[in-house]
C-alpha cells in the first residue's frame, strides 16, 4: 500500500471519529476535481459549486459505511457525477454555458489574450453543445476520460462499471461526437 | 493484412491507449502505408485535445479557499455530528420502530392464518350441510365431550317436514372419536327431540346432562321419519 493511500485511510478515519480539521484535508485534496467533473456535466458553474459542495457533505454523512479496502477516489467521484446526471434529470433542460462564464474558466496562460480567449470560449461552447446532445452514457465516459484524463480503469470504477464496457463506450462515444461535430461544421460551411 | 476499414475501427481508442497489444501492434504496422487513417487519427487526437481544453476548469485560490470554507460551514450549520455516533444517534430510534413493525405485521399475519385455517369448519360437517339441510345457512356447530356429538339446530324448513316444534330438537352432523353416544347406537343425520320426556332445546341437553346426577337417560330421537327412543348409559364416563 502506497504513502498516499495509507495517508488518505488515516486521513478517513479520523473523520469518522468527527475531526473536522481531517475533514477539511480531504476536501482540499478533491475539491477541484469534484467542481470540474461537476463544471463539464452541469456546465453552469454557480450549480456546478453548490452540487459538487453537497456532495462533500454525502460523503460526510456516509463516510461510516465507506470500505477502507476500497479506493476513495472512484466511490466519491461516483457520488459527483450522480449528483449532478440526478439534478440534470431534475431540470431536464440543460443550461448552456454563457461565454462570460466559459472564459472565466480558462486557464490564465502567458500567452492568452482577450481575443484569443474568446475564439476558445466558443468553441468550449460548441464542444458542451455536442456533448449534450449525446446519450448521458456517452456523455460520462467523454467527460471522465477525455475532459477529466481519468484513466479507463477509473472511469469504470466511477461507472461501476467494467473496462471493457467503459472502452467500448468510448469507441462509440467518440465515433459519435465526432459525427456530430463535422455534421455542425458542414452546416455553418453552408 | 487487415483491411483500411477494420484498422479504422482502432482509431477512435488508438488516441487514448485504450487499444489491445495487438490492435496497437496492426495500427502501427498500417498507418506508414495509409493517408487516410493518419488523417483519421490525427482528427481524432485534434478532437480530444479540444475536449480536455474545455474541461479544464482553474479558479483563482481565493475561490478554493471559499470553496473550502463554505464546505465547512455547512457541515458545521447542518450540526452533524461524527459519523459513527451519527448512526448510533439517528438509527437506534428507527431500528427499534422497524422492529416493532415487523412484530405486529407478524402477529397480524400469524392470527389471520389462525382464524382461516384452525378456526375452519369441518369438511364433514360442509357434507352434512348438502345432505341434510343445506338451505339452513347459520347453523352453529356445538362440540360436547359428554356425548361425543357435534350437531346443530333443526332447520325452519325441517321442522315443518316432521311436523315438530319450530327451535326445538338437534341435527347429529358428526362424532368425535370414542363417542359415547355413538356406541349407544345413534347415528348420523338423527334428530335428538326429546330427552326424559323434556322437549331438547340447543344446547340445554347438554347442561341438563351435566347437572342431573342420574346415569341412565332416554332421548328421543327421529330417525329417518320414525320416532325411536335410545337409552343412554353415562355410568362409565
């Protein structure tokens, strides 16, 4: 068992016997990727901040029935991507990203400019406006695996899922984004 | 030599590793010789790099540290306690409910089944109620350790056959083992009307049977439209 692991369980344990202080370590160490998993799937960041905070407090809530033989990671991100697919369901529409917000979450690189953050803005646009027209199937598996680098092995632990389903997921997925986008494209061209 | 279009099938996961060792092996000995799947892949890759660009997500440390203590204070606001004494807290109370759910659910269930298959009549009584007086519904049957005998009142409509007393006289439906009365030689179907010369009413023969300490009766009985009388020997009961 690597450091890391050993730490988090420790890390866990004192939480169950009600350490906020440890509470506290453990949403500094995944806070930024519950608010990304959550900013990709809600796409309204506002929303995507109050679902991926509330899925802390889940966690805290049910972290006596967590299995330390477990990885943390995959069992918590299971609980983000859920909270925010159920609130999706909830609305049924989906909120489109509005560009103020989407350049507002671009990385502040020495070379970005105003200009160029605004040409990335609206293809970050097009890119969630595809996404969404997907199954929500698809949509996890690009979102975990494309948008959040988690590896297929992960992802299918997130899923609950195996990796055989997770890649054949992705093959299709992908195919199908990638159909849509140049079927978007070809219609702009026009 | 795999053909274009099943090498292509490779390309989507090629991008991400996510290709077997041998599918991995074929592509690479494919795309030196092929446009087409270099232009096929590299799409692909242009496509996942523009997803991971816009699922980065960065915010100031600011926003990190609120984001933080927001967490934080909610946990603190909602007042929840450790986890593990939560759960002692919270689900004793519910735990004690539930089980004292599942015990009268059981009761309920256990006393239903009760009544519906201890408390059932006879199948040879429901015979009785076809043979003999079928029209005669509320016939209540009445078991008796003196004589032995289950029976039950004479019908309006029976009684207007024999020409007998309405609500007088008794219908034998049935013994039970080692009956008395049965060895005395009555039989099923009889009609008890009289006993000691006392018309026989329900269930007063029996209490007149319990009371009197004579050991030798005569009962009076209808036996298929003739009147017969038995006695009764209760000496070795």
């Amino acid at each position: 068992m690597d450091a890391e692991r050993t730490d988090l369980i420790e890390i866990i344990k004192q939480c169950r016997q009600g350490a906020p202080e440890a509470f506290k370590k453990l949403v500094e160490k995944f806070q930024q990727k519950a608010y990304g998993i959550a900013c990709n799937i809600i796409r309204d960041r506002e929303l995507a901040r109050d679902i991926s905070q509330e899925s802390f407090i889940r966690v805290y809530r049910s972290l006596h029935r967590f299995d330390l033989n477990k990885k943390f990671s995959p069992w918590f991100y299971q609980i983000v991507v859920n909270l925010c697919f159920d609130y999706l369901r909830k609305v049924k529409t989906r909120k489109e990203v509005m560009g103020e917000s989407a350049i507002n979450g671009l990385p502040d690189g020495p070379h970005s400019n105003p200009a160029q953050q605004i040409i990335r803005a609206e293809e970050r646009n097009k890119i969630n406006n595809v996404l969404a027209k997907l199954p929500v199937k698809y949509q996890e598996v690009l979102i975990l695996r494309d948008m959040q680098n988690f590896s297929s092995q992960e992802s299918a632990q997130i899923l609950n899922c195996n990796e055989t389903t997770v890649r054949w997921r992705l093959f299709k997925a992908r195919e199908k984004f990638k159909e849509k986008w140049e079927s978007i494209q070809k219609h702009e061209n026009l | 030599m795999k053909t274009c279009s099943k090498i292509k099938q490779f390309i989507p996961l090629a991008i991400s590793q996510d290709l077997t060792e041998t599918q991995q092996v074929l592509l690479n000995q494919h795309l030196p010789h092929c446009l087409d799947c270099r232009t096929e892949l590299s799409s692909y890759r242009e496509f996942r790099e523009k997803m991971m660009d816009a699922g980065a997500v960065t915010e100031s440390d600011t926003f990190w540290n609120n984001y933080t203590e927001e967490v934080m204070t909610l946990i603190g606001r909602e007042n929840i306690t450790a986890p593990t004494s939560q759960l002692n807290k919270q689900y004793l109370p519910l735990q004690f409910i539930r089980v004292a759910a599942v015990f009268l659910i059981g009761l309920t269930l256990g006393y239903s089944t009760y009544l519906i298959l201890l408390k059932k009549p006879e199948p040879a009584n429901q015979s009785f109620k076809k043979d003999m007086i079928s029209s005669y519904q509320t016939e209540k049957l009445i078991e008796n350790n003196i004589l032995g005998v289950k029976f039950t009142p004479v019908s309006p409509a029976l009684s207007e056959h024999l020409q007998i007393t309405p609500n007088y006289g008794l219908v034998i439906t049935d013994f039970l083992e080692q009956s008395p009365a049965k060895e005395m030689g009555i039989q099923f179907g009889d009609i008890m009307v009289e006993l000691n010369g006392q018309p026989i009413t329900n269930t007063g023969i029996f209490t007149y049977l319990n009371e009197v300490k004579k050991e030798t009766f005569e009962l009076k009985i209808i036996r298929k439209g003739e009147t017969i009388v038995i006695k009764i020997n209760l000496g070795g009961r």
